[in-house]
C-alpha cells in the first residue's frame, strides 16, 4: 500500500507539472519557440509544490489490513458474476448482502487495488436503497476513498450508478440526502480534495452530476469542447444555444450551491495558490463552466477565483476587479494553469465583468501576452467573446500592426481568432484581409501565392529565403493556416479577390493534393460555400475532373465531392456522377459511400441517365424561381450556381456533347444574345432537332414545362453590366 501511494503522489507531481505539450522544433498556434515563461513557471510550481506538501500531511489516513476471510469473500464473488451463472434477481441481493459486508470497512475494501474492482462491480449492479446506503456510511471517508488511486474509481462508479437512477423521478429525494451527506464532509477541508489528481476528478463529477448535466461531457476531463471551438470560430450554422453543456437531469440547485460555496470558503492566500495548481484550476474550470448563464451568481463568484477582496468595504460601486488585483492577474496569464482557468473565465463572464476585464488587465498588453505560449490562448478566448466594434478597434490598433510578427512567431491562433472576430462583428473586415495579404506578400510580390503560403504557413515561414519558396509535395497542410482560409472565405467577395483568384490560380495537381488533404478540403469546401462568383467556383471544380472517384473513397474528400456537386452546373454534375459510378462498388464498402451515393442518386444516373439529367435541371429552375421571388442584390444568400447558371444552362440550339463540352469555358452572354436565344430555342427540344416535339412522362412534363415558358431571372439592375458585378455578403 505503501508503494501504492508513493505511486500516486509521483503521479500527482507530474500531472502538476503538466503544460500545453509543444512539438519539438514545431511552430503552431500552442508553440512557444523562445520559452519565455520557463522561469516563470519553476517558481509557480516550487510554490504549488510547498503547498502541495502541507495538504498531504494534513491528509494521512491510516488504512488497516483486509483480513484474509475478506478477501476471500469478495474474490468468490467475482468468480461467481464472471462465470454469468446468476440471474438478475439473485445478483441484486447478492449486491446487497455485498455491500452490507463493507459496513464501517469502506475505506479499507474501497482503496484495495484487487477488492475495489469487485466493489465497482456491486456498485453498478445493487438497487438505489443498498447504493444509497453505502454512499451514506462511506461519507465520512468519501473524501478519503476520492483520493486514492484505487478508491477514486470506486467513487467514479457510485456517481456514475446514481446518475442511471435519476430517470425515476420518484429517487430524488433519496439521492439528494445521499449527495448532501458526502457533500457536508467535503466542504470540511476541501483544499485536500481539490488539490489531489484523483480526488478533483471526482469532485468535478459530483459539481456535474449535481448540476444535472451529463457526467461524460469533454469538459469534465478539462478538454476543450469542439463545439466551443466552432462557436469562437463562427463555425456554428446556429449561434441560438450558447450553451453547450447537455443537460441530462434537472440535477440539485441546493447541493450544488451548498457545495460550490464550501469550494470557495478559503482564504485569499489559499486562492492564490487554487489558481495556479493544476487539478485544482480544472474544478474551478468546470464550476465556472457549469454556471453559464447564470450572471447574478457569477459576478460574485468570478472575482473570488480571481482573490478579489470578499466584502465591499472601500469598493466603488459597480467595481469588481481591484487595480492591485488586475496586475495580479496580467502576471499570473503566463502560468499554464492559471491561464485555463482565465479562458473560461471570459468564457462566461456577463458583459459587465468581460469589459472590465479587458480595460483593466488586458488593454496595451495584447501582443506580449500573444507571444506568450499560455496566454496567447487567453488572447484567443478574449478576442473570440469581444462584446462590440469598440473593442474590436482597441484589439486591432494594438495586433494588426504586428501580424506578420505573430505567423512569424507561431501564434496563427491569435491571427485566426481576430479574423472571426471581425467577420462576427462586421468591423475591420477589408483592414484585416489587406493586413493578412501584407502579411503574407511583400509590396514588390504578386499576390498570386497567398493560398499556398497559408497552407503550408508553417513550412512557408521556416523556409530561409521565403522569396524563393514553392509548394511543398507531400507535406501536411498547417490547421491554422487552413482555419484562416476558411475564416477568409466567409468575408464578402469584394474583400477577398485576391485570395480567391490564388486558389483557384494553383494547378491541377496542388489542387488535387489540396482536396486531399484533411485540412486542405475543408478549405475548398468553404470556398464553394462562399459568396464566390459561380464562374470561379467552376474554375476551381474543373481542376478536380477524374479525381472524384478517388476523393470520395475518403472520408474528408466525400464532403468536398458532395460540396462541388452542389456548386456545379448540371454538365459538371453528370461528370461527377460517371465518376462516382465507376467506384461505385468500393464506395460501397466504405461507412460515407452509402450516403453519398443515395444523395447524388447514383443509381438513377446508372438506370436512367436522361431522366436522372432532367431531375437536375428541375431543382436548378424551381431555385432559380425561389430565387428569382425572394433574392435580390442585397440578400444575404451566399451566390449558388443555380442562379449564376441560369441563362448558361438555359437550352441551346447544339447537340448535348457540345453543350457538355462548352459548359466549362462558355463566355458570359449579354442580355439580349440571351433573348434571342431563348426566343430561337421555344421550340427546339433540349437533344432533338428543330421542330420536333419529344414525348414526355407526365412527371418530365410537370416540371420542365413551366421551366421552358418563364423568363430567365435578369432584374433590371443587370442590365448591360456583368451579371457578377453585384456582390453578396455572408
């Protein structure tokens, strides 16, 4: 046993000691190159170390033998379940009787390495009464078993257990006398638990479980939420439900309160050190984490993590964060702990709070603290939740000057974030594309290279002479630096003319390789999503003929294939649907290939090519239509192919092989070549010859019909200008 928590205090030390892992010789968004906070860091953790120490002394527990007959017990219990020869009746009781042999030896039979996993077991498989029984005779020693190494799984599963018995609205009561009476015993000493590796996971899955949100949640195990991550980088297609926790019962306001109040009971001092310890900061970060939204209580709760002074003798009113205080907090951004816990702190800090944060801690210090390898994640995390085009100013006055520095550097995170932030806040927009492209090109380069540099950013930036830098065969596309291309693609394509013609400029086989590419394909995929004309969007597409097939045997290269379908015209969309055709047998095999091929209908490509060709041309003219009745100039729609195409897609007097063949490089025609055309074409059917009259079904009939008599859609503001003139804005 000895050994056992020798082991465990070893594992405490490390896990301390833990920061953001950086890549050797690596230069990403998390990387530091210059190691600027090493020293930092040591004092931080000699101090965490001391104080460290004096918990474990207060927390001796002497733990006393298992006697043999025990043990013996147990194990024939582990037998019994393992050999599946009990019902679940009789396994119940046998839970029972189990746990009723553990009576005033719960800590001993808990922290055993080879009993606990039996324990588990009986946990699990006991009724609520005989788990909420034992929960209330282990209380005392809760905090106890939480701590050890073997004991912490043994409280995993109790919580866990009685998480399955809330479905019973009828078993709320008695577990919320069991969770009270475990609570009432934490809040004691609940520095020692905090503190302990094992012991502040279990706390944080008794904060979520009171809460009522679900205990497997990512942020529990101090991960960041993707869907977190999305939300910052306006990935979200809904920004309704800020919320992300998913809340799987209406969980217990009182104990959690009760609780979350015994947590922050500690001297100014003792938070102090909370802040900067490593397990300890995940509890805070899931408390904070769990209270979003809530902004009464945070406004008090906030400025005690922070060590503010509790009482509001000499405050201002209307004044949270202290000047002393806020110097406190610029110092301590640089500690890897410390600035996990200020992430989520502007995470859900109400608007008030957030502002007077970033006047009085972060104003006139963004670009150190970017350069920071731990604050630069709190920069990120400030600029993500920037309230107003206000403070969207102050960030760019202070970073724009210096982003060629930041990519430089490896901080892409930060360049990434105020891109998202001003697409959100639609403030800086055209500052922001021009100083990135300055960024990335000097004034005597062409501009022509600013895609290929940004995914390859980190390839680009080490290169020695960067003049003579070229794309990189085989290499993998940098995440930042396709984030920021994706970012890009959501401006109005008026800003970004220079970065659409670069990408849609690389060569067949960049952009082969690009689709390819994980990263690489979301980039494609987000230029076909933006407000791009068609035409460059075709540009781009074509590039990628007899490569579908390929690209759709991949997970990520089925989205891009999908992606382009949509964007193409119909000529482009028969290409695609031979290609996929052709694979059509490996598709099957892969977990993507089904949907992929029901959604593109490629079945009826291969049965009924024509009719399958007439479908297509049918969901072009009824979007047209919609188009045509609810679009305008100044709509929001991100520019589809159906529009743009609409008069090149429209018949001609030629055989269907031209057609397919022209398609791709047609001119753009003037409004009244276009009438003529379609004045000519009223009577030519879409593959026979003039004057003839082709036989329809009656499903053929009903949707092309109407598509033939209406006008196309021109509104008078394109008349004899070039129909992509008018911009959209997304």
């Amino acid at each position: 046993m000895g050994q056992r928590e020798k082991s465990s205090n070893n594992h405490s030390s490390r896990k301390r000691g833990m920061g953001r892992k950086d890549q050797k010789g690596g230069r990403g968004f998390d990387s530091d190159s210059n190691k600027r906070n090493q020293s930092n860091d040591s004092a931080n953790v000699k101090a965490a170390s001391k104080k460290q120490s004096e918990f474990e002394h207060q927390n001796q527990f002497v733990r006393k033998e298992i006697d043999p007959e025990t043990s013996k017990y147990f194990s024939e219990i582990a037998n019994l379940f393992d050999s599946n020869g009990v019902d679940l009746e009789e396994r119940s009781v046998i839970c029972g009787n189990a746990l009723e042999e553990t009576r005033g030896r719960e800590y001993e039979i808990a922290t055993d390495y080879i009993i606990s996993h039996v324990l588990q077991t009986l946990l699990e498989g006991c009724e609520l009464d005989q788990l909420c029984s034992f929960l209330r005779n282990s209380a005392s020693v809760f905090p106890a078993i939480a701590m050890d190494k073997s004991g912490s799984h043994v409280a995993e599963s109790a919580l866990k257990s009685l998480a399955t018995h809330l479905e019973n609205p009828d078993a709320y009561s008695v577990i919320e006398e069991a969770l009270l009476s475990i609570c009432k015993v934490i809040v004691e000493k609940p520095l020692e638990m905090i503190c302990n590796c094992h012991g502040s996971y279990v706390l944080r899955t008794l904060l979520s479980l009171c809460k009522g949100v679900s205990i497997e949640t990512p942020e529990l195990r101090g991960a960041k939420s993707s869907k977190a991550l999305a939300k910052r980088l306006n990935l979200k297609t809904s920004h309704s439900d800020e919320n992300n926790l998913e809340f799987s019962h209406q969980g217990f306001p009182d104990v959690f309160s009760y609780l979350l109040s015994g947590i922050l009971s500690c001297s100014r001092e003792d938070m102090k050190y909370l802040q900067v310890d490593q397990c300890s900061s995940l509890v805070l970060q899931t408390a904070l984490g769990l209270m979003v939204k809530q902004d009464d209580e945070l406004l008090e709760i906030i400025p005690l993590v922070l060590g503010c002074n509790n009482s509001a003798n000499g405050k201002e009113e209307g004044v949270l964060i202290e000047t002393d205080v806020a110097k406190e907090i610029l110092e301590s951004l640089k500690d890897n702990s410390f600035s996990h816990l200020m992430e989520v702190i502007l995470e859900v800090a109400p608007e008030s709070l957030y502002n007077e944060l970033f006047n009085k801690v972060f104003k006139n210090s963004l670009y150190d603290l970017s350069l920071d390898r731990s604050a630069n994640f709190v920069i990120q995390a400030l600029i993500s939740h920037a309230k107003n085009q206000e403070q969207m100013g102050l960030i760019w006055e202070e970073l724009a000057p210096r982003l060629k520095d930041l990519l430089e550097q490896g901080k892409s995170g930060v360049v990434t974030f105020l891109l998202a932030a001003s697409q959100r806040l639609q403030s800086h927009e055209h500052k922001c594309c021009e100083a990135l492209a300055d960024a990335l090109c000097s004034k005597n380069e062409t501009r022509i290279s600013i895609a290929p540099r940004l995914l390859f950013l980190d390839n680009y930036f080490y290169s020695q002479d960067k003049s003579t830098w070229e794309w990189a065969p085989g290499a993998k596309m940098h995440l930042m630096g396709c984030l920021i291309l994706q970012e890009i693609f959501k401006f109005s394509s008026e800003l970004i003319q220079p970065y659409i013609t670069s990408l849609t400029s690389m060569k067949p086989e960049y952009t082969v390789e690009t689709a390819k590419d994980p990263s690489g394909a979301r980039v494609i995929e987000a230029f076909l999503a933006s407000n791009a004309a068609s035409k460059q969007k075709r540009r781009l597409i074509i590039k990628l003929r007899g490569h579908f097939g390929e690209l759709s045997l991949h997970k990520s290269g089925s989205f891009t294939v999908e992606k382009c379908f949509d964007a193409c015209n119909v000529a482009l969309r028969e290409a695609i649907a031979a290609e996929l055709l052709e694979v059509k047998a490996d598709l099957l095999k892969t977990t993507q290939g089904p949907y992929l091929l029901r959604k593109l209908d490629i079945d009826g490509y291969a049965s009924r090519p024509e009719q399958w060709k007439s479908r297509q041309e049918a969901k072009q003219s009824t979007y047209n239509e919609f188009c045509s009745a609810f679009g305008s100039s100044k709509s929001n729609f991100p520019k589809n192919t159906f529009v743009s195409d609409a008069s090149e897609d429209a018949p001609q007097d030629v055989e269907v092989e031209s057609t397919r063949k022209e398609s791709d490089h047609r001119p753009t025609s003037g409004v009244k070549r276009h009438r003529e055309e379609h004045a000519k074409d009223k009577n030519v059917s879409f593959a026979g010859g003039k004057g003839t009259k082709q036989k329809k079904s009656k499903t053929s009939e009903a949707t092309d019909k109407p598509a033939t008599k209406k006008k196309p859609f021109l509104s008078g503001e394109m008349i004899g200008k070039n129909r992509y003139s008018n911009k959209l804005r997304i």
